[in-house]
C-alpha cells in the first residue's frame, strides 16, 4: 500500500481513538475526526465509508501489531507477557471506546473482526508442540483461546472499579494457562 495511504488512515484513526477518549465515541462526527487529523472530509471518505469502519480498522491495526510480536511467547511463563500487558495498557488508555465496543449492541462487527485478528494471530503463532499433541485442530484451538481472551477483556471492561490492565494482563493469562491444563 502507498506510504501516503498508510501515514492518512493511521492520522484518521489517531485522531478517532484521541477525540473518543476525549469526549466518548458517540459525541463524535467524521467532521470531528477529519478535522483533528488534518484532512478534509472527502479524504476522510476516500478511505472510509463511516466512523464505524474507520473504527474497526483502527483496532484491527492495534491487534494486528500485538499480533506480531506473538511469536517467541512462552507458554509456560507464569508471567502474561508482554505483549499481552502492552494491548491490555492500550485497551485501559481507550477503556471507554472498548467497553463500548465489548458490552453494546451496535459494534458486534467491529468485537467480530477483533476476534478474528487475534483468531490469526494465535493460529500464525501455533507452532508449540503442545497444541500439535491434542486431538483439536489447531484452528479450532485458535478459536478457544480468541474467545477466552476477548471474554476476558470484556469482563474485565465491565467492571465498575476495574483494576489495571497489568493485573486484567495477567488474569486473561492464568485463564489460558488454565485452559491448557485441561487439554
């Protein structure tokens, strides 16, 4: 994809995620977001059909990259790592936006393609032995931890005095951890 597509798509999305904290993803407009990101609205609209898809892709972007740096995880770490801390410490820094996206009507699509890029994250990341050993298709263990992560994530967005995101890290890990106990 052209750099110049890439720098305007990742401006949109800075600045949707930067006015949503500011002011909730509902007070604000394409106008709103094309403004802070320095584009015109028919730049906005060469890109993105409406807030929403700007919305999806935004957070495909930020599973996408913690999706990269899955490789080299040790699963038997009693510790989340790292790369779990830094996407829940983004999710904390937006909890408002995510909690909308995990608890309300409206966002299933945007929940559904989250859930997918960490689906092909973790099946990209499958190469531990143990995952090979079970008698479930590796996608389908994909699936199983995609769905704990993101149950987690959810429960932990709903809570009324939510702990921080290195303890909610840490809770989404001993529930894999747990999980692989049981295969």
């Amino acid at each position: 994809m052209d750099a110049r597509i890439v720098r305007t798509r990742r401006r949109l999305q800075e600045a949707l995620f930067s006015l949503a904290r500011e002011r909730g993803i509902d007070h604000v407009s394409v106008s709103d977001i094309a403004e802070r990101a320095e584009v015109n609205r028919s730049t906005f609209y060469q890109h993105y059909s409406d807030k929403e898809t700007l919305l999806a892709d935004a957070l495909d972007m930020v599973a996408a990259e913690a999706g990269a740096q899955i490789d080299g995880i040790d699963p038997a770490a009693e510790r989340a790592p790292t790369v779990l801390v830094e996407f829940l410490l983004h999710i904390e820094a937006h909890a408002d936006l995510y909690r909308r996206v995990f608890t309300e009507p409206g966002y299933g699509v945007v929940l559904s393609r989250l859930r997918e890029q960490l689906h092909q994250a973790i099946i990209a990341a499958a190469q531990d032995e143990r995952v090979h050993s079970i008698d479930v298709p590796p996608h389908v263990v994909a699936a199983g931890v995609a769905g704990s992560i993101i149950g987690v994530i959810g429960a932990w967005l709903s809570m009324d005095d939510r702990p921080p995101a290195l303890e909610a890290a840490q809770w989404v890990w001993t529930v894999l951890l747990g999980l692989g106990d049981m295969a």
